[in-house]
C-alpha cells in the first residue's frame, strides 16, 4: 500500500540506502553521503564497471539486483531514484515495513545542501556547462564550493565535490524526481541564485507539450524568495510567459536586446588560435575581454551567465576573467577524443535539435583546414520521435557529412510517433549537406575511414555511449 506519509527524511540519520544506485546522479549522491560520514549501500538491476568499481572505492556496499533482503540492515532512510517505478520488489518492501524514503533531490537538498546557499542551474540546454563553470570559478577564487553537477568537470575529475564554504552549485534537471513525484527535480532545490538558460520542448515521455514544461519553470520561479536573483538568458523570447510569476529582482543575458533589457551581454565573438575570444558588458556597461577554450555563442551566453552567478557570489572580476582562461572543459562537451593521421575525432552530448545546431556551428571555424562530418546518434526518448522530424533537417547545415544511425532503442517509442531517420537524412540532403543514413554504428566506422581526410573533424553527437564509437575510429582510421 502506498503511504505518501513514508516519504520523509527523519531525525539522526546514520544509515542510508540508495535503490538505484549506478545512476550518474545517484551515483554522485552516495559518494557525497559516505564522504559526509553517512553508512551507504545501494542496489542496482545492472551493477557493473566502471560505476561498481568506482562506489566500491568511495566506500559503498553494492547489492546486484533489486530484493527485499537489501534492506535487512534496517537503514534509517531509503534514497530511491526515478529510474525505479512502482512495482520494484524493493521499492514495494520500503513501503510495506514502512520505511522513511525520500527521492534524490530531497536527500540532496537536506544532507549537502543544508545550511549553504544555493546556485541552481535550470533550463532546456546548457546546464552542464553553465554549472560547471561556476564550480570551477569558485574553487579557482577559494571558495571551497560543494556542487553535484550532470557531467564530468575535467579539473576535478568528477561531477560532485563536497567542499567547506558556503555555497553548492545545483545542476536544476527538469526531469521528473521519482514515482511518487513527477515534479522536476529542480522544485526542490529553493535558490539563492538561479540561472535559467532558456526553455524549449524536450522529454517527451514526461512531458505533454511545452506549455506543461513552461507550468513547472513558472511554478518554480514563483517560489523563488524576493532575496534572491535570477539570471535568465533573454535569447529566443522563451521566458515571457514564465518570468512574470518571479517576485526577486531578475538580470537578463544575452547577445542582442529585443524584448528585455539586457543586464549582461556579449560581441565580437572570435577565435584565437585555440582560444575563443569576445567583449563582455556588465550591468554596469563596463566591458572586459574574455578567453575560454569553449567553442560557439552558445557557450558565449553559458560563460556571462557563470560570470554574472561568481560576482553575486562575491567573486572579483579579474578572478572570474583567471579562472574562465583556466577551465579544463567538461567531459562528452567538444571533447576531443584523439587525433589520428590529421583527422580529429570529438565526442559531444548534443542530441536536441537545437544543441545539435549550435554545437555544429560552434565547432565549424575552429577546423577550417578541413570538412566537418557531424555523427548523429538519436537515442533519447525525444529524439526518437517525430516530434523533431522537421528541426532535425535544418540542424546540420553547417556540417559538410552528415552521418545518421538507425535509433538502437526505437522498439521503446510506438510505431505511429517514431522518427523516420531516412527521410531525416533525405530531408538534410535537400538542404545542401551530403547526408547518409546507415543501419548499425560499424557500417558509420567503415565509411568514414573509407572517407575520412586529414584535417576533417568527425564530431560525434549523443547521449550514450554510441557503442563506443569513438575508441574503435580512433582505432581504425
């Protein structure tokens, strides 16, 4: 029987149990529990390298399969991740002896979060980055941030930190927190600072249509306290029917001004050998030179709103401007993977179509010597729809090849709403881009070491694994 009541984080925690645990978030989550002194084990259908090897380091007894016996330690509280829905032989038993549970982002807020401020990062794209720029600038500044972010930061080697200063960095995922929340996980997350990139349609298995996702920003910004600040990227006139709902003091970003004042903004974007360069503008109409290794005036906007989020934080400018021109990058975001006779392969998490549009774009003056071949792998459950069928088309126009792979997942979405990726490339042909649609990730590896030249760029696009594209190219060409 379900008893909403169980779901609570009681006093004096001293045992806690993760269901789902080799997730990336509720991975990070357990490590930050066991370094904040906290007894953790946690279960997985799937417990394997290199997440089992790398919880088992951090201290994490691993239970392999979901049972009712995991939970014969008595744990004090049951984490329990929203890859797990009800029916779960371990979920039902927490409910059954009536255990205190609670989700991810409850246990986040309550045990890292407690007592610091917070800077929460939201929105469709950019999350990652924008997030993982401010944790870097903190720590660069001597902060000391704690932060859980959704991807790889390069000098930490890590996407989680527990740190002693006073503030936690909050990558705001909208997707939904469990099966007894499908709210957004960033509801329960209340900002000190909050940055919101933009808001398009995507998660189309939780989400009806973009008004449902613009509903939940509303609600959150809504709550947000007058005390705070809001950085919201003024771009694409997304935010209009949200940002009303906010009663704290709004600071708007973006390239040009249209519709909103702009309180940060940027020009003359360049390259500089293998550095990008451009003029940031302030609120106070003060400009500064800014250099970053990231790529594209999508990472443009990402760096002022990491910029605007380090000064509330207290953070000098001179010290934000250091710390931009140090930063490492993040893992699966134009990373290059390796070079091999001339022929750069670079691994990216782009799978919208309008990531897929600027992360191309971005790449494509950098790598000028050659052709750009832009790999695309559908894989989410968006993306497998054809919801994107017509975006998808106009997103590969500055690519010179597209390749696009058959979804390995398209059993999952029902036959009437998949995406027909043959008349995607068909529809991409029509456009000027040489495009080939191929059946399985070998037959995209033999044409291009078929096809491939020095100085070309293959940047490979999406959200998995990609059977490991990457590693066996490099390999091969």
């Amino acid at each position: 029987m379900f008893n909403p009541a169980g779901n609570h984080i009681p006093p004096n925690v001293r045992k806690i149990h993760l269901i789902a645990a080799c997730g990336t978030g509720m991975g990070a989550l357990a490590c930050m529990l066991g370094e904040m002194g906290f007894h953790v084990t946690g279960s997985d259908h799937n417990v394997y390298p290199p997440m089992s090897h790398f919880l088992m380091e951090k201290g994490v007894t691993l239970f392999d399969g979901y049972r009712a016996a995991n939970l014969d330690n008595s744990p004090d509280l049951i984490v329990i991740g929203n890859a797990v829905s009800r029916g779960n032989v371990e979920a039902e038993e927490v409910l059954k002896r009536g255990m205190a549970y609670c989700s991810m982002p409850q246990a986040l807020n309550h045990f890292a979060g407690h007592g610091k401020k917070k800077i929460v990062v939201t929105g469709t794209h950019g999350k990652t980055t924008t997030a993982s720029l401010i944790a870097h600038i903190l720590h660069f500044a001597g902060l000391d941030p704690t932060f859980m972010i959704g991807g790889i930061i390069k000098g930490f080697q890590s996407n989680y930190r527990i740190g002693k200063g006073s503030w936690i960095i909050i990558e705001g995922d909208e997707y939904d927190t469990a099966f007894f929340d499908k709210g957004p996980k960033f509801m329960h997350y209340p900002p000190d600072v909050a940055v919101i990139t933009g808001v398009e349609f995507d998660h189309a298995d939780i989400f009806r249509d973009l008004p449902h996702i613009k509903d939940f920003f509303r609600k959150f910004v809504n709550k947000i306290s007058r005390e705070s600040l809001i950085l919201a990227c003024a771009q694409g006139n997304t935010l209009s029917d949200i940002l009303p709902a906010a009663k704290c003091h709004i600071e708007y970003y973006g390239i040009n001004e249209e519709e909103y004042p702009l309180a940060w903004s940027f020009s003359g974007l360049a390259r500089e050998s293998a550095k990008t360069r451009f003029t940031l503008i302030n609120p106070a109409k003060e400009s500064c030179t800014v250099k970053t290794s990231m790529m594209g005036s999508h990472n443009a906007l990402n760096t002022i709103a990491a910029f605007g989020a380090a000064k509330r934080a207290g953070v000098a400018d001179e010290v934000i401007l250091d710390a931009l021109n140090h930063f490492k990058g993040i893992r699966r975001r134009q990373e290059i993977r390796g070079i091999k006779n001339g022929i750069t392969v670079m691994d990216d998490f782009a799978h919208h179509p309008s990531a897929v549009r600027e992360t191309i774009a971005a790449v494509k003056p950098f790598f000028t010597g050659g052709r750009l071949i832009a790999v695309f792998e559908p894989r989410t459950n968006s993306s497998m729809r054809d919801i994107f069928q017509a975006d998808y088309a106009a997103s590969f126009d500055d690519a010179d090849i597209a390749c696009v792979r058959e979804p390995s997942m398209l059993e999952k979405i029902p036959e009437n709403e998949r995406l027909s990726t043959k008349q995607m490339v068909m529809d991409i042909a029509k456009r000027g881009v040489d495009a080939f649609y191929f059946e399985d990730t070998c037959q995209i590896i033999d044409f291009i070491v078929k096809s491939a030249r020095p100085q070309d760029v293959v940047l490979i696009m999406s959200n998995g694994g990609f059977d490991n594209i990457h590693e066996q190219l490099l390999e091969q060409l």
